[in-house]
C-alpha cells in the first residue's frame, strides 16, 4: 500500500499523508485505506502525554526509511484525523 507513496517521496522529496489514527490498538500496523484515500493506522500507544502521536511518527519513519525529524505532524494532534508531512 505504502509502494506509491514511496514513489512519490523519492520523485518529489515530500509526501503528505491524510491519516485516521486507532490508538490503544494491540500493535501499530498499516490496517488500510479508506475510500478517500486517507491511511488507517492502528497505534499501540495511548492518546495520552503525545504517547500515540510518537508512536506514530515512529512507525511512518520506519516505514518511509527516514530519520523521525523527517516525519511532521501538520495538523490534528489532538485527534484521530491526522495530516503528516515526510521529507527525505
């Protein structure tokens, strides 16, 4: 799922992603996307001290092979609907 936007990072040098965060999941995994494109990710982590949002942009980082500081949260960092920038 992640093939395109990884196509698109190295071609442009900048992705955002429009994002639906589950937190408290049993494990941080890609689920899948909904029919507007935005991601659906599950988040092991808690919504709680910015726990879920670090383990996102921790999980985006791994996935995309880039250093966390490339991973910005642009928008919704107090809910579920997230909009995240990636630089390589």
């Amino acid at each position: 799922m992640f093939e395109t936007l990884f196509s698109n990072l190295a071609e442009q040098a900048v992705v955002i992603l429009q994002i639906r965060v589950h937190p408290s999941a049993a494990q941080t995994r890609l689920k899948g996307a909904m029919a507007d494109g935005t991601l659906k990710i599950d988040v092991a982590a808690v919504p709680e001290h910015g726990k879920a949002n670090t383990a996102l942009v921790t999980f985006i980082a791994k996935e995309f092979g880039v250093p966390k500081s490339h991973v910005e949260i642009l928008s919704g960092q107090m809910g579920k609907r997230k909009v995240v920038r990636i630089t390589r």
